[in-house]
C-alpha cells in the first residue's frame, strides 16, 4: 500500500476516534497496521486482502502454513465467519468469555486461505480491547498477530516495537501501553467435541466448567 504509512500517537482508551479511523481506513485499503490488543501489540491485515496477508508473514517471518486469530467487533460478526448451525457450546462460550482472550476454532462459512483456516477451521475472538473491537466495526474482521517477528517476545509498547516491522508497517495506531500476559486459550469445536488447542489466559477448568453445565443441560 504505498503511499498509506501513518501513524495515529496517543489514542488511549477507545479513542480519539480519529485514530481509529485512520487505522480502519490502513486496513481497508490493504494496509499492514500495528495496533494495541488486550494483551500486547498486534499486527494486523484485513482478512479480505490476500496482499495484506502475504506481506503481513512475510514481515513476521512466519510460514503461510500456519494460520492466524481472527478479531472481531462482535459476535454477529464473527458468526458470519463460521458455517451454520452454530454449536450450542460455541455460544455459550461466546456468553460467558467475549469479549475476552478465548478464540474459537469452527469450520468457515466460506473458503479462506491457510493463513486464516487450519484444518480445524478458522479462529475467532471478540478482543476485550475497546480499541481493537472499534477498528473491527470500521473495517470488518482482521488478523492479528504478534507484533514480533518470528521467535521474538511479544511486546507491549510502541517503544518496545522492532524498528523493522515500525518501518514496514503501514499505519501505527499508539494506544499506549498494553497489558500483557497470557495470549488467548484456543478452543475447537469439531464434531460437538471440545478440544483446548492452547493454554492461555483463560484456565482450562473455567473452559471445562461451561462445558460440564451444557453436558448437564
């Protein structure tokens, strides 16, 4: 996307809204944004721009093999990412976790690349970010993925970012510090059965306490 590299400094909280914007608009066109997430910092493409995507591992390191979380604004929009009927499990994990660190794993409504659908599926999360939830509504659905390259800690301030990716990326939203810590628990759902696919932020006993209450009925 030449000619798109931006930056949008000190947009804390959900705001200003013009930062927001400014990043949706970056994703809209098939830019690469750097973005905060309710973690750490995420780098971000649009899941409709196949460029985007490719240049977005390509500035990671990272195999196009390997696919990436999809974030959300809300759940009427990731729903519209997965093949109906929805499992009823699925839904009460969205209840009881979104917007939150639980990315859901269930088969696409649509045909999508491998750097967005495992053979499992294609995951998906409402971020607790105000920020990253505000970019989604803007600009549909998009991946993020740490803003490290390859092999890398994560980070968690625009300070802290590799003056590689700052370079290359073509807008940076600034929302300040991130919190940190644990990334997403990541859950698939094949065949009515639950499998945690990664430990995360979210206990697995709290993911196993819903699903005993659904068994239970």
């Amino acid at each position: 996307m030449a000619g798109a590299r931006g930056s949008d400094d000190g947009a804390h909280g959900p705001g200003p809204r013009g930062a927001v914007e400014h990043a949706a608009a970056a994703l809209r066109a098939g830019g690469v944004v750097l973005l905060p997430t309710e973690t750490f910092y995420g780098l971000c493409a649009s899941i409709e721009s196949a460029d985007a995507l490719s240049r977005l591992a390509a500035l990671k390191r990272r195999s196009e093999a390997k696919a990436m979380p999809i974030i959300c604004a809300d759940e009427a929009q990731a729903l519209a990412l997965w093949s109906a009927p929805i499992p009823e499990l699925a839904r009460l994990l969205m209840a009881r976790f979104w917007p939150g660190p639980l990315t859901i794993v269930l088969p696409p409504a649509r045909a999508l690349g491998p750097l967005l659908a495992s053979p499992l599926g294609v995951g998906v999360r409402v971020s607790a970010s105000p920020i990253a939830r505000e970019v989604a509504a803007l600009a549909g659905p998009f991946v993020a993925s740490s803003a490290n390259l390859a092999g890398q800690p994560e980070v968690s301030s625009v300070e802290a970012l590799a003056p590689e990716l700052r370079a290359l990326a073509d807008h940076l939203l600034d929302g300040g510090p991130t919190p940190g810590g644990a990334p997403s628990t990541v859950v698939a759902l094949a065949g009515g059965a639950l499998r945690i696919l990664r430990a995360g932020a979210l206990a697995p006993s709290l993911i196993e306490e819903v699903a005993s209450r659904h068994v239970r009925g």
